[in-house]
C-alpha cells in the first residue's frame, strides 16, 4: 500500500519494509492510500526540472531535488531502520 507522498517520492509499506522512491515524475504517481499488484507501474522517473520545489539551481530554475539530473533514488527501511536494499532484492 502507498504510505506516503513526500515532495517527488512516494513510500511503500508492505509488512515490516518501507520501500522509498524519490526525484518522481509528479504528473504520474499514484494516489496516497493506493493498493497495488505485482509489477504495476508506480511512477515514472522526473524531470530535471519541475513547477514547485523547495530546490532550485544556480540559475533560479525549480529542480526535482537537489539533483543534477534525472535519476531514480530508491531506499529500503525494515523496522525503520535504512538497510542495504540488495539484502532484499537478491531474496
């Protein structure tokens, strides 16, 4: 289930994990609250640059994070803690 939107990142909560994906297209994320299915499309990497964010570039320019590019950040917690995601994506 969809936790929480957070800026351009959205968490997913499935039992004790919480899985983080950051610097998101926001024009295509899912709705807070949402159930998902195995191999549903969440959200699509983001622009460079976006409308809003509290970040922005050297030339005034709103940017998707602190950020030189677009990019996919993606973080695993268990029981809160960050761990190293390959511990789980390698199960």
């Amino acid at each position: 289930v969809l936790k929480e939107h957070i800026g351009y990142t959205i968490i997913l909560k499935s039992g004790e994990y919480e899985y983080m994906y950051t610097h998101l297209e926001p024009k295509f994320m899912l709705e807070k609250g949402s159930f998902l299915k195995a191999g549903e499309i969440i959200a699509k990497v983001g622009p460079k640059y976006v409308e809003k964010s509290p970040y922005m570039d050297s030339t005034g320019k709103y940017t998707n994070g602190l950020t030189t590019g677009p990019h996919l950040h993606f973080g695993v917690r268990y029981l809160g803690n960050y761990i190293n995601p390959l511990n789980v994506l390698q199960k």
